[in-house]
C-alpha cells in the first residue's frame, strides 16, 4: 500500500483569499492556487488544471509501463489532457476529459502501440477514480528509413500515424 500526500490552504474568504499548494515531495511548495477563473495578476493554478495534470501524468506511467512490457522503446511519449468545463445552473462541472497522447518509437509497430495504450487505458490509475467522459486520440510517430545520405544532410523526417482509440467511460466504467 502506498499513500501520498498533498495539502491546501486558504488565507480570507473565497473571493478575496489566496490558496497554497504543497506536496509531499516538496516539488509544490506553498504553490499559489485560484478558484477564480480567469484571475488576473500573478500566475496560480485552479484545482481542474491540476486534475488534468494528474491524469496526464498517471495516464504517461501507465502507458510507459506498458509499453516497457511490449518491448517497445520509445524515444519520446508525451500525453496532453484538456478539462472540460459546463455549467450546470449556478455550478460547474466536469463534463469531459480528452487526452492527446503522441508516441515516438525507435522502431514502429502499430499493433503492440495499440494494445499498449488500450491497456493504458485500463490501469490509469487516475482516470479510473473519474466518472466524467474520457476520451483519447494517441498519435503514433517512428523513425522512418531514408538512406546514409538524408540522414547526414539534415534531421530524419518523422513518419505519422493517427491511431484512434476510443477512451470512454458510462456510468464510471471504461469500456
């Protein structure tokens, strides 16, 4: 079992206040936060910007485990999570997440891509604790071939592959 740990604060009333932020690791330390959206003045974070980047950063560990386990090297992974807002009378809500994730691999091989994101998918740990819709559109980049003298005279030119996999949740189960 592991627990981590984070903690807030909140200094005067929710319109006037200032919140701050830390971490266990101590990598946020007394880090400003709004409620405020739109705020202006010094940058702070809001709690959904921070929510994305938690299933951004789970998502990445769960689909570098398991591209590790398909013994595919990537030289580069990056996952993007988008938030999405709707107002629900006076509140708000979260009404959708959307993960961006771009894949580069030293050698291609769309098929163990695809399972490996699509077991991603299962073992987020985040985004399994979320019943708001998820969805993901995960981009597969290779180096591509192009001979001795193409690759002396300039950067090797990146072949691209959308692969869609659809990352949905109903009634807070991922199908």
């Amino acid at each position: 079992m592991m627990m981590r740990m984070a903690s807030a604060t909140w200094k005067a009333g929710l319109k006037e206040g200032t919140g701050m932020l830390s971490t266990e690791s101590g990598l946020l330390k007394e880090t400003p936060f709004t409620v405020h959206y739109g705020t202006k003045g010094r940058p702070a974070s809001d709690p959904e910007e921070l929510l994305a980047a938690a299933v951004a950063s789970s998502f990445f560990t769960a689909l570098s485990t398991e591209l590790e386990k398909a013994y595919l090297i990537p030289d580069n992974v990056r996952v993007a999570a988008g938030l999405m807002m709707a107002q629900a009378g006076p509140d708000w809500k979260v009404s959708q997440i959307h993960l961006e994730v771009t894949v580069k691999l030293v050698k291609e091989d769309l098929e163990k891509f695809e399972a490996a994101a699509n077991a991603a998918r299962e073992n987020c740990a985040v985004a399994r604790l979320l019943t708001t819709k998820i969805t993901m559109d995960a981009r597969l980049e290779s180096w591509q071939s192009f001979g001795e003298i193409e690759r002396q005279s300039g950067p090797i030119p990146l072949g691209k592959r959308l692969v869609a996999i659809p990352l949905e949740k109903k009634n807070g189960a991922v199908e």
